[in-house]
C-alpha cells in the first residue's frame, strides 16, 4: 500500500466518520444488539428494501422472539408474515431451517465464530461478518455491494469480475482501517453513505464531503 493510499484511507475515514452522525438513518433493528436479532434482520434485508423490511420487523421479532419460536413455526406461518417483502416462500424456508439449524445445533443459542456462523442457512460472509461486527465488537469489516461500488469509485481499485473475490479484495482493504478507527461506525456509516450519497445510480457528488479526494469525482469532472 503506497504512502498516497494510507493517507486517501485516512481522509475517507475522517470524512466518513464526520458525516455519519447527522445522517445516520434509523431503522429498528439498529437499536438491538443481540446476534439473533441482527441475523434476522440481514435475512430480510437481503435483496429487499431497508422500507420494506422496517415495516414488518417489529411483528416478526414480536412474532418469533429467538431461534426456538421460529423452529417451531410452520413455513407457511413465516410467509405470510414477510408476505410485504416478496420471494416470501423461499425466503420463509430459509428463516425456518435457520430457526431450527440453531436450535438443534447450538441449543437455541447463535455460535459466534466465524466459522459457526457460515453453516447456518441462510448466513454468508457479510452476516456472519455483521454478528462479530456489531455483536460482538470484532474489529472486521462489513462488505456487500454497496460498499464494493463506494470504495471502488473512491479508490479506483482494480477488481476481479467474481462479484465475491471482489468483495474478499475490498473486505482485506478495509481491514487495517476499521482495526484503527473502530468497526461499528465506520460499517454503519459506508452502508448509509452507500445508501443515500453514493448511490447507485445518480450518485450525489456535487455535495459529498469525499469530493476533493474521490477518484470517481476527478474522472468525471463534471458530476
């Protein structure tokens, strides 16, 4: 890593971690701190809206409160509960087999290495990666598509095609950043800034506080 990176790698995590405060979102399922609660919570997120799923995450953590309840429900019970969010069958299949993967395996209790967390169903790297994240206060950091796309444009860093050895290249460069600065806020604030600012499409560059130093922003000077 040349000396002209660590300091970019440094001016983005002050600049990140300036702006998050004031523009954190609020979503319910933030507030809770135990990894059953944030394992649900990256289940149903997952190719779903985060207003989608504000709106039904509250019933279902009322509805099935730990892996036990949710083992010990029906498919059937369990889609029609996240009916709002769509592909509610198959994904209501995966929480059951979840439910009852915990249950059975790990006496109703979520594991917490890393290693445990990646055989249950419905579990990958970024929501094993969330757990010890988040949970358990791991210094690791949290890395989907959106935070591949942010860190990408920023840095212009060269990415194989497989969508997972990309995020495996990107999860190893962030690393010694959120050993340094803390996980929780640097995760939280990449995936809100992915969110809201550095969108996908019609990203917001001509407000972002990342401006000066973003490689996206000087390869296209008129953004």
């Amino acid at each position: 890593m040349t000396p002209a990176t660590e300091h970019k790698k440094e001016l983005f995590a002050t600049a990140l971690l300036k702006w998050w405060p004031s523009n954190r979102r609020d979503f319910p399922w933030r507030k809770r701190r135990d990894a059953y609660s944030v394992l649900i919570a990256e289940q149903l997120l997952r190719k779903t809206s985060a207003k989608q799923v504000d709106a039904v995450y509250e019933h279902f953590m009322k509805r099935f409160q730990n892996p036990r309840q949710l083992a010990s429900a029906t498919p059937k019970e369990i889609e029609e509960l996240i009916r709002p969010l769509g592909i509610e069958k198959r994904r209501s299949i995966t929480l059951y087999r979840f439910g009852l993967a915990v249950t059975k395996q790990f006496q109703s209790k979520i594991p917490r290495s890393r290693d445990a967390l990646l055989t249950l169903p419905g579990v990958g790297e970024y929501a094993a990666d969330a757990v010890r994240s988040l949970v358990t206060g791991d210094r690791l950091p949290m890395v989907d598509r959106n935070a591949v796309r942010v860190v990408t444009r920023i840095f212009s860093i060269d990415l194989p095609p497989n969508q997972r050895k990309a995020t495996r290249v990107v999860r190893k460069f962030m690393l010694p950043l959120v050993r340094r600065h803390g996980a929780k806020n640097i995760n939280l604030g990449l995936l809100d800034f992915a969110a809201t600012v550095c969108t996908a499409r019609r990203p917001k560059c001509s407000g972002c506080v990342m401006r000066d130093f973003c490689q996206y922003t000087q390869n296209e000077p008129d953004r």
